[in-house]
C-alpha cells in the first residue's frame, strides 16, 4: 500500500495492527463482523457445532489441500495420536511443571518440519495428546496412552483423566473444538501463514500459531476469565468488582474484539452446548447450571458497564468468556484452556499454511521509519 511513498505519506497509510488491511484471500473461512456471522467453507459454525464432529470439519478445512485425503479423517488422526504419543517419552517433570502451553509447545517442536498429510495430522494429534500428559505429569501421574478408535475429544478426555469421558462430555468438547477450529486472519492464523509463506515447513508454522495464540489478547483470555469470575464471587458483588477493574486500566477478559461489533456467533454456539452438558443427567453435581447463571449475570453486568464506559466502541462478548465455562464444566483447569484452544485451532492452521503456501508469495510487508535520520558516528 506504501510502495513508492515517501515516509510522511506513507506513514499516513499505516494501520496499527495492521487493522482494516486485508492480508490474504482465503477459501476457508468468513468472519462478518457486523452481522455476527461465522462461516467454514460454506457453513454457518452454529450448524457445524451443533451437527458435526472435530475430524468431519477437520477434512472439511483440509480438503483439496493434500493429495490423498482419506474419506474418514478419524482412523488417520486416531493412529495420529499414537505416533504423537512416543513424543510424551521427552516429557520430564521440569518440562510439565512450566506453564502448559509452553510445555506443549515444547513437544511440538521436536517435531519434524514437513508439508505432507502424515505431518499435518500428526500436528493436529499434538496438543491432543501432549496436554493431557503434561496435566498428568505435572500432577505427579503417568502419561495414559491415547485409544485410536475413541473420537479425538472423547480420548483427550480419557487421557486427561485415565477414565473414559461420558458421550455428553465428549460431544461438548467437540462442539468447542469445532467452534474455534478456524476464525479468518486472526494473529495466530497471521502468524502461521507468515512462517508457512517461508516455506518452512508445517511445523513451524504451528508452532508460530501457538505462540501467538497463547497472548492474553487472543487465546490466552480463557484463564484470566476464570479468575475474574473467582474474584468477582457473587452476583452482587459484579458491578463495583466490574467499574474497579476498569478505573484500573484493566481490560475486561471475555468482552470486546477486533472484528466483531456485534456479538460473537461463537459465543452462543458454545453457551449452547454448555447447556446441553448441564442437561447431562451423569454429571457429577448441578454446579454447572449454577456456574452459567452466575456467569450470565456478570456478562450482563460487564456489557452494561462497557455500554456506559466506552460508547465509542461496541464491546461484546467474545468466544473465551465462554469457553472458560465448557472447559471449566469439562474438569480442565484453567492453565490448560489455551492447550484446548491449540486443539481446534492447529486444524485451521495448518489449512491456511497450505493455502498460503499454494500461492507461492513470501509475506514481507513493509514499514515506516520514523527514527532519526543517519547521525555521523562520534
Ligand atoms: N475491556 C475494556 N476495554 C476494552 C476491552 C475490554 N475487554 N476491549 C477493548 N477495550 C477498549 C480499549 O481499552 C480501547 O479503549 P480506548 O479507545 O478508550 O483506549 C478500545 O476498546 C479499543 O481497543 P483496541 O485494543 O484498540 O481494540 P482491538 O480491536 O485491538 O481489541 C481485543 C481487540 C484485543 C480482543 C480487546 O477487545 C481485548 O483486549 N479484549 C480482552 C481480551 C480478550 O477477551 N481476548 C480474547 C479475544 S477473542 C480471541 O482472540 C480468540
């Protein structure tokens, strides 16, 4: 856009974070900001959620990036998950005892680079595997081998826990795997196609993904969402805990996003299988019910406060306020919910990296100087 500018223009042209430039076509998925809508290669997410399975929309984003896709993505993934778990053999108690996503990424580096399908399952197998057992260890249990023929959720589950999860839980991890599977040019994506356009190799760009994913800008939010809720306590107590943390400077985790002016899609998709869940007559208590409504009323109170605090900008909430309470519903603790976040999101990752791949372009935008001229050397 600055090609052939001088600095004074070209500075005019320069969008922080890159807001409002359009970086990339892609066949993968839409994110309409405005209307509210999310769609994955033709579907709405509200529908995939609620219909389909992590390996269906998994082959759905990978389709036509690779030769040779097998129709049914779940016995490759399954043997995936095998291949991956040798890996668990470099985990040592160090190693899981640091911050989750950082362990895991860890693992997912002494992966081989490579651009096949062999290697872009085994990528999205990683987190699958390498977080339940970075969970266990950390804890001071062994590793659980993974069972091939499970779903991926319903033996992410098993391995977390060294039971079998109940198909109520499993369908709503699912349903959050394909929830957040792809999302458009979000930084992750960005930052997975940047390394991929390098021609790097798949590895790579993942793990560029990860490390961008893990901010508590992007999916790093889930957590500290956790935590407000913990602090807030009570429904009473939201409104002054609220209005504190932004005189603070704070921002609200679960609220507000760079494309959405209206409120995220997934947001319900994910309220939605949380609900379900709750229905689930096997859980263990009726917390989670409880949880929601606490949760409800907060989100309530933290959207009339950003209405009230911030009318220039129309702050909704986001898919992690959610997703903090299927994960936290599920027994995952909250150090773990970017792990989970990797799980769906690798698939998408790699998809793009392929995509950007195709076109054969390097990613190398450029910058505006803005520091001083050449100075003589004293
Ligand atoms: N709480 C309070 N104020 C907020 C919030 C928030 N959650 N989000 C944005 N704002 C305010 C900013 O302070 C700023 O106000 P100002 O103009 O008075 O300074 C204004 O809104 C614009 O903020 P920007 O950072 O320029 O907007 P951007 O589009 O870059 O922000 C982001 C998007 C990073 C997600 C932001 O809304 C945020 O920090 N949210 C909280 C963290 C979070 O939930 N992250 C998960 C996002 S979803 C995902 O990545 C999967």
């Amino acid at each position: 856009m600055s090609k052939g500018l001088s600095t004074p223009q070209a500075a005019a042209h320069a969008a922080e974070g890159l807001e409002g430039v359009v970086a990339a076509h892609t066949v993968l998925s839409d994110v309409d900001g405005q209307a509210g809508r999310l769609t994955i290669r033709g579907y709405a997410v509200e529908d995939l959620a609620h219909r389909a399975g992590f390996e269906d929309v998994a082959h759905l984003l990978l389709d036509g990036f690779f030769d040779a896709m097998p129709s049914d993505l779940a016995p490759a993934l399954g043997a995936a998950r095998v291949r991956a778990f040798a890996e668990v053999a470099a985990l040592d108690e160090g190693l899981a005892k640091r911050d989750p996503v950082e362990a895991v990424r860890a693992l997912i580096a002494r992966l081989p680079d490579g651009d096949g399908l062999d290697t872009a399952l085994l990528l999205i197998a990683a987190p699958a595997v390498f977080t339940p057992a970075v969970l266990r260890v950390a804890g001071g249990q062994s590793p659980v081998a993974p069972d091939p023929a499970l779903s991926h959720a319903a033996d992410m589950l098993a391995m977390t826990r060294g039971v079998p999860a109940t198909d109520g839980e499993a369908r709503a991890l699912d349903a959050y795997l394909v929830t957040v599977c792809d999302h458009g040019l979000n930084a992750s994506t960005f930052a997975a196609r940047v390394v991929a356009s390098t021609r790097a190799g798949l590895t790579s760009a993942v793990l560029a993904g990860i490390s961008a994913l893990k901010g508590p800008l992007h999916g790093g939010a889930p957590g500290p969402v956790i935590e407000m809720l913990d602090a807030i306590g009570t429904p009473d107590n939201a409104e002054a805990w609220l209005l504190n943390a932004l005189a603070r400077g704070d921002r609200l985790m679960g609220f507000g996003h760079r494309i959405y002016r209206v409120r995220d899609p997934r947001a319900d998709a994910l309220k939605a299988a949380i609900r379900q869940l709750a229905q689930n007559a096997s859980l263990a208590s009726n917390a989670v019910p409880g949880r929601l409504a606490f949760a409800e009323a907060v989100e309530q109170a933290a959207l009339r406060i950003l209405r009230e605090r911030k009318p220039d900008r129309a702050l909704e909430t986001n898919v992690e306020f959610y997703t903090a309470l299927l994960l936290e519903a599920l027994g995952l603790p909250p150090a773990s919910f970017t792990c989970v976040f990797a799980m769906g999101r690798t698939a998408g990752w790699i998809a793009h990296a392929r995509e950007q791949l195709a076109t054969g372009k390097l990613v190398r935008p450029q910058s505006v100087y803005v520091g001083p001229r050449t100075k003589a050397a004293a």
